[in-house]
C-alpha cells in the first residue's frame, strides 16, 4: 500500500523527490501519512479535496482485497 501512495504522489507533484510515505501500523488500521514538498502540496490535495478521495479511493479499494485497513494522512 505505501508503493501505491508513493507512486500516485510521485506522479502528480513537481518535485518527486521530496515525496515521502510512512506506514505506522495500528490496533485497527495502518496509517499511511505522506508529506510532500509545500508547494505541492495543493497538487497532493486536488480542488474542494477531489484528488486526495481519490487516492483514499484507490486505498480502500486495494486493502478490500487484502482484508486490511488503510487510512491516508496527508501532512505538511
């Protein structure tokens, strides 16, 4: 699940390498927190949040078929 949010953030935000995801497991669920760099961080969140529900989206979709719990933090 953390290659899947590296490599969507990756992909939308000018300075890849600045990119960086965390898994820190939890009792219920494993939180994914990604921090970017601040200028990108608009590009990570998308208009009215759009692009941040879809890589939640994507998240919850993935961890269905591996019966686990992901929640996405996205930090400055």
């Amino acid at each position: 699940m953390k290659d899947l949010v590296e490599a969507v953030a990756k992909a939308l935000v000018d300075h890849p390498e600045q990119v960086q995801v965390q898994a820190v497991p939890g009792e219920q669920a494993t939180v994914i927190e990604l921090r970017v760099h601040p200028g990108d961080l608009g590009k990570i969140i998308g208009r009215q949040g759009r692009t941040a529900k879809a890589i939640r989206t994507l998240l919850s979709a993935s961890s269905l078929k591996l019966n686990k719990r992901y929640t996405l933090d996205i930090l400055e």
